[in-house]
C-alpha cells in the first residue's frame, strides 16, 4: 500500500514539474501559406534554415513587386520596381520571402531624415548576413520623400541594412543622389505611419555592432520605446494557388472487367515536362 502510495506521489511530481508547451506565434492575417513550425524570426521552420545560408537566397525579383509591413504603429506598403536598382530589388526581396525582417527594430531614425531597419532580431543572423554585400547599383531615381534606398559603409558595401527618406535627400539636403545611394522602390502606402516612428533617439541610439551581436534583446532592454515590424510579407504578385486535387477513378464493379485505355492517335505530342523550381 505504501509503494502504492509513493508511485502515485511520484507521477503527480512528474507532472507538474513538466513545462507548458509555449504559444504558436500569432499567424498574420493574409498568410501566402500556414506555417506548421515557427522559427526564431517569425518565419517558417525551412525561412529560418535559409537564412543562415546567405548565398541560397539569390531568385531574381519580379519587375515590379510590393511588401506590406506590418508594425508597432501600423502598416506600410513598399513598391519596389526591380529596373531602378537591380541587384538591390533583388536583396530586398528575398529578404523580405524568408521573413528576414520579422521583429526587427527600426534602430536608427532621425527626425526630417530617414528611418532605418535591416538588423535582424535574431543575431545567428545578423553574423551571417554582415559578410554577404552585394555591389552597388548606378543610381537612377532620386532619394526623394518616402523612397527606400540601402545603406552603405563605403563602395560595394550593401548588405541588409536600408532606411526610408522621411523629406527629400536626393538633391537638397543631405544629397544622397550624389554619394552612390540608389533607390529601388517607394513606399506607396503608410507613410505617415513610417513619418510617427519614435525618433527620440536619434544618432544615440542602439550600438550597431552590438545589435548584430545581440539582436533585438539588446534594443527592447536598453531602448524600449524604438518601433518595430512584426511581419513583413510579399503581397503581390501573390504565389499561385496549389493545384486541385486529381479526381479519384471509381473501383469497377464486382465481375466487370475494365476497358483498356484508348490508343494515343499518330502524331500527339507528350505532355510538357513541368518547370524546374529556382
């Protein structure tokens, strides 16, 4: 009766010492597909793998795609047209495909300036992406009010980092045009959501190194009232939809023998091979 007891007592122990699984991510409201596995940016499990693989992330952007971002203070739309900058559109958009930009802090943003994002929240890979620049791209459009352009440490230098024109910088101000950086897309919707991020900051805001190296932690402990985005998401062109499921044959009947397939006539092509994926 006594060891009885003692199992019982045991397996209660068990059980109460065990953790509570922990809740999904919440999903964004328009998925291009379900997730059955969350990975540490808010992406899938397969988004997440790939980003840790800077150089499988290459497919060329559509001629003219858009990206929603959802943030801290709302949603914005950029339009990003691949003819203005080439090599940065397609940056641009395979970061935001595998979900590059989910929980990333808008970390630097100056009043009558610009905004600037593209330092991960997790720092596995703000390591990896830091040595993955791509070359620079002639400038074509101006750094005009609501452009996005990348950031540079000096030639050849683009990475993942990018900012959002809050006034015109292309010709006036601080002329951006002039020192090489070049647009590849605008923000079409939400601008005055990306004119209400906090720039109380300013140039005193989190350590860039240290924001690599220690992700989004870093920037909500030591500087808690910096915005942020929670999905960044392609909405158009949106993927295709799956293919209907093939119809099922009825089972002949019981002590009927099926008919043999009709023969092809002369001269009919083969279906077409299906396309090779990217």
């Amino acid at each position: 009766m006594k060891l009885l007891i003692f199992l019982l007592a045991s397996a209660c122990l068990a059980l109460a010492q065990t953790p509570a699984p922990s809740k999904a991510a919440t999903p964004p409201a328009k998925a291009a597909a379900p997730a059955t596995k969350t990975g540490t940016s808010g992406g899938s499990a397969s988004s997440t793998s790939r980003l840790l693989n800077p150089a499988a992330l290459t497919a060329k952007a559509p001629e003219v795609f858009r990206a929603k971002f959802t943030t801290s203070k709302g949603d914005f739309v950029v339009e990003v047209t691949r003819a203005w900058a080439p090599l940065g559109a397609d940056r641009f958009y395979n970061l935001v495909r595998n979900h590059f930009f989910d929980n990333a802090p808008f970390f630097r943003a100056i009043a009558n300036f610009m905004v600037q994002f593209g330092l991960p929240a997790n720092p596995a890979y703000g390591k990896v992406w830091a040595k993955a620049a791509i070359k620079d791209d002639p400038v074509k459009q101006s750094n005009k009010k609501g452009t996005i352009t990348f950031a540079t440490a000096g030639p050849n230098t683009r990475t993942t980092q990018v900012f959002i024109n809050l006034v015109d910088n292309g010709t006036t101000g601080a002329q951006l045009d002039g020192q090489g950086f070049a647009p590849f897309g605008t923000v079409t919707e939400g601008m005055e959501v990306v004119s209400s991020f906090y720039t109380g900051y300013g140039d005193s805001g989190p350590d860039q190194g240290r924001l690599t190296d220690e992700g989004k932690a870093y920037a909500d402990k030591s500087f808690p009232r910096l915005d942020s985005i929670k999905t960044a998401t392609i909405i158009f062109p949106e993927p295709p939809p799956p293919p209907p499921p093939a119809a099922k044959k009825a089972a002949p009947a019981a002590g009927t023998v099926p008919k043999a397939p009709a023969t092809a006539p002369t001269g009919t092509k083969a279906p077409a091979a299906p396309p090779k994926k990217q």
